[in-house]
C-alpha cells in the first residue's frame, strides 16, 4: 500500500492586513499612539507626559504583540475577564435543584447548567424511513431556544475503512466530500455538521462477549483469535460515532417566506435534512442506525458528562423511556465547578482542547488514525463544520487574494523577504478556487479534544499524553483555558456552537 500523501488542509487564516500584522494588532497600536501624541500635546511637555505617554505604548504593545499561554494577549484578555466576573459571582460553580421530578418539579423548572441554558429535547412521531416500525420509542430533536435551531443525532459507524486498499480509501473520502458538498448550496437550511467520536477503555471480557455472540465459536479464525488475545496484553475501547445534522430556521425563512419559521415547519425540516444525511451517507458505504430517541440523546449527555455511568447503564428500558417519557433531568449533571484549566462534572474532570494548527505538509487517508484508535483514556473528538455557499466562498476568496497579493507586492517593492507561509497561502488560494469550480464546497471547520479522567493527576497524564498523539498526526493543540465548560458542551452530540472566534479554517 502506498502512503503517498495527497490531501492538505488550509492554514487558519490570520486576518493580516498589512506585512503580516492582524487588524486587531494595527488597531491596538493605532489607539496607542493617538492616546499618547494626545497626552504629550496636553499642556507643556514634561517628565509626567511622557511617562504617561510611554506607559501607554508599552501597555498597548504588550497587548498587540506579546502571547501568553499560547494566545495573543489582546485575545486572552476578554476570556480572563468573562471567567475572573463568573469567579467574583459563583457564576463557575452550578449545582442541580432539587427536587429533580415529580409534580411540583415539570420539565419546564428544571434547571439547565450555563452552557447548557437554552436546550430542549423534543419527542416527536418516528417516520417509517427513521424506524418507526421497528421500535416504539420517537425520534429525538434537541432544540435550542435562544436561536431557534434544531439538531438530529444518527449514530454511524465508518465500516471496514482501515482494511481496504488505498485506492478505495481516496473513493470513500471523495464520496463523503460529495455528502458535504450537498449542505452547502446557496438555499441550504443546514447551519452546521458535526461528527462526535467518543472512546473509552472497555474490559476484555466485554470484547469476548461480543466475539462470542457475533462469530462462530468453532471458526478457526476465531479460536486463533482467542488465544492471541490471551497471550498478549490487548487493550480495547469502546466507540461511538455519532453525526449531528443542525437547521437553523432564519435559514429557512429566508428561501421560503416568513411563515417557514415556525417551530413546526423547523422540525419537518430538520427531519427531512436527517433522512437526506443518513441516505448519502448510506450512499458514501457508512452504515447508518436509527436516529437516536430522546432517551439515547439524554443517554449521549449523562455519559458525556461522567463516563462512569457506561458501567452502570442498564441495555434495557422501560416503557416510560420506549414512549419518549423521559425527564430532562435525567441527562444533566448534578454539579458542575469550571476552574481555569478544567471543569469538574459530577465525579469526572474535563480538559478541553482545539487544533490550532493543522498539518503543514499533504497527508495521506489515514492521517487520523493514531488519534481516532488511541485507547489510553475517556476522550472525544468533535469536528464541528459550518456550510459556505459557492458565493460566499467565492467573495472571500476574492477577498483573501487581493490581502495576499498586496502583501506579497508592499515586501517585494521594499525589498522585504517574502516568507514561505505567504507564497503557499497563494498557492492554496488557487488549489480552492480550481475545487470549488469543480462543484466541491468549502466548510468552515473547527476540531475540539474534550479529556475526561477520575482524578487531576490522570488528568494531567492523558492531556500530555494525547498532546503527543495530536503531534504524531502533524497538529497542535491547545487548552481552552477558562472556556472549558463551553467546550465539553460542545462535544456532545446536541448541536451546540463554539465561539465565533474559534471558527477560522476552510476545507473542500
């Protein structure tokens, strides 16, 4: 098999507008200066003046230029501010009301952690292509009321994807470029795709269970298989795949009249988007479930939240859960107390982290594969992807060759070296504009890593160990310190949205 690399994922654009400086550093140092030239003209000059002005050039300086922790000062300062205001309030530690059910307590007064706030699981009738007549239980919607946008969860599995030759690899990975592309047409409803890989250790007796029911015990295959298992020490995992599928109703409204964005019209729509995803995935040789009731989705937050619970699930539901009578409150966590860098849930600590930087050289099909198969702890890995339409791709690439041709034109003509990166985002310019005339669609990306272990000192071991395992595949990863409650909910398969500051990079 050749590992010959073919693939490249864009740069996160840096939004420079002049020899390489952003927008927000120009602005910070343009403020700086006319705040001092406006001190030093107060009165006559004197020592005070220009101490106060230096002071104010340094401040600003540090502010435009200096990093801490990673990131530019000028972009941790809002995030230290917004955590230190929730830290002076309680606003970091959340517990649960009580009671959780029962009649004084509806579903309506049940209270939602902060990033949480907003979401709402809805039963509604399963339609027959979603397995209504396989099982009684109803489809579940999670919605959002501060947007109005609502999401269906399928459950997914990728096949038999490491076994086949490259050659089908690259077809499998164009046939799901050709999903994607169908979501980001100019009158698409879909504001965002997500796939949420969860993986967790798993005992060896749960594997042989599941090697009993599903192989012939008298195979030879399978008794060879047995022994090589207990001759070697073999780690497994549990995983889960899941796609998520988001429709946003001003999206719908603005196709099909006001009257489109109603809740009900949001909800047939959202139905129809998650049928349309399941069949072209079908069609790219995934092999697609159901998708998931209120109880599954409930089962998806619980477990998400602290891992402990998988051990003590029950397979088995009751006829209040098959009927869609399941209370919010079974999903959420009891407590929740976010520290700068974690967030406790329950007896589980989080760490979450976001790829700043993808890989600079072309990869082959299987870059991923040493994060997605690790099993040396909890963890999930979120892609969140919002659709760009052809004109909207087209405008920014427009708008991004003239930022980097005028770039490329001020350094030549002052005599400057021109750097690598500038000459390889021209290059990438044209590669998404040759793409994009071919009928590919461009997605604005973002990947998150949420960590979860049972102690900060686990913690701590498996962030460093996955740090390693993200450099093996070409990235680098970060910690979103002081946002890590945001980021776990974000991790779950309910539709939730990252800062807008996060979403940067494009990929065909």
């Amino acid at each position: 098999m050749s590992d010959q690399a073919r693939y490249r994922l864009s740069a996160r654009s840096a939004g420079t507008a002049f020899f390489g400086l952003s927008v927000a550093q120009l602005g910070l140092m343009s403020v700086g200066i006319v705040v001092a030239v406006k001190l030093l003209a107060r009165g006559p000059l004197g020592v005070a003046h220009l101490a106060a002005a230096a002071t104010v050039l340094a401040t600003t300086a540090v502010a435009a230029f200096a990093s801490w922790r990673g990131r530019p000062v000028y972009e941790a300062v809002p995030t230290a501010a917004r955590f230190s205001w929730r830290a002076l309030t309680g606003g970091n530690r959340w517990l649960c009301r009580l009671p959780l059910v029962g009649p004084e307590a509806p579903a309506s007064a049940v209270t939602l952690p902060p990033c949480l706030e907003g979401l709402e699981i809805l039963a509604v009738d399963r339609p027959t292509w979603a397995g209504g007549q396989r099982t009684l239980a109803p489809l579940g919607l999670v919605r959002d009321r501060r947007t109005g946008t609502v999401t269906a969860t399928l459950n997914v599995k990728g096949s038999e994807f490491q076994l086949v030759d490259e050659a089908d690899q690259h077809g499998r990975i164009f046939a799901w470029g050709r999903v994607l592309a169908q979501f980001a047409r100019e009158s698409s409803p879909v504001a965002r795709i997500c796939w949420h890989e969860w993986s967790c250790p798993a005992p060896l007796s749960e594997h042989l269970a599941w090697l009993a029911s599903n192989v012939d015990p008298d195979a030879l295959a399978a008794a060879h298989y047995r022994s090589l298992l207990a001759e070697q020490a073999v780690s497994v995992a549990r995983h889960e795949l899941r796609v998520t599928i988001t429709v946003d109703p001003r999206r719908i409204g603005r196709n099909h009249g006001r009257s489109a964005r109603t809740k009900r019209d949001t909800l047939q729509v959202a139905l129809a988007m998650a049928r349309s995803l399941g069949d072209r995935c079908r069609d790219a040789g995934l092999v697609v479930a159901d998708p998931l009731s209120p109880a599954d989705v409930c089962d998806a937050v619980r477990v998400g939240g602290d891992p402990a619970v998988v051990r003590s699930r029950s397979e088995s539901r009751s006829l209040d859960v098959l009927a869609g009578l399941v209370p919010l409150a079974g999903a959420i966590p009891l407590a929740m107390e976010t520290a700068w860098e974690h967030v406790r849930i329950d007896g589980a600590f989080h760490r979450s982290f976001w790829v700043s930087r993808w890989p600079t050289l072309e990869v082959g099909p299987r870059w991923l594969e040493p994060l997605l198969l690790d099993t040396a702890g909890t963890r999930t890995v979120t892609m969140i992807m919002e659709p760009v339409s052809p004109r909207v791709s087209r405008r920014q690439i427009n708008h991004e060759a003239v930022r980097v041709h005028g770039d490329i034109h001020n350094r030549a003509r002052h005599d400057f070296r021109i750097p690598v990166g500038l000459q390889r985002a021209q290059a990438d310019l044209d590669r998404r504009e040759a793409e994009l005339n071919s009928g590919f669609a461009e997605y604005r990306y973002l990947a998150l890593i949420d960590v979860a272990a049972r102690t900060l000192d686990e913690l701590d071991e498996l962030s460093n160990a996955y740090v390693d395992v993200a450099a093996a595949c070409g990235m680098e990863i970060r910690s979103l310190d002081g946002r890590h409650d945001g980021a776990w909910a974000c991790s779950l398969p309910i539709g939730r949205a990252p800062d807008r500051d996060l979403i940067g990079g494009i990929v065909g």
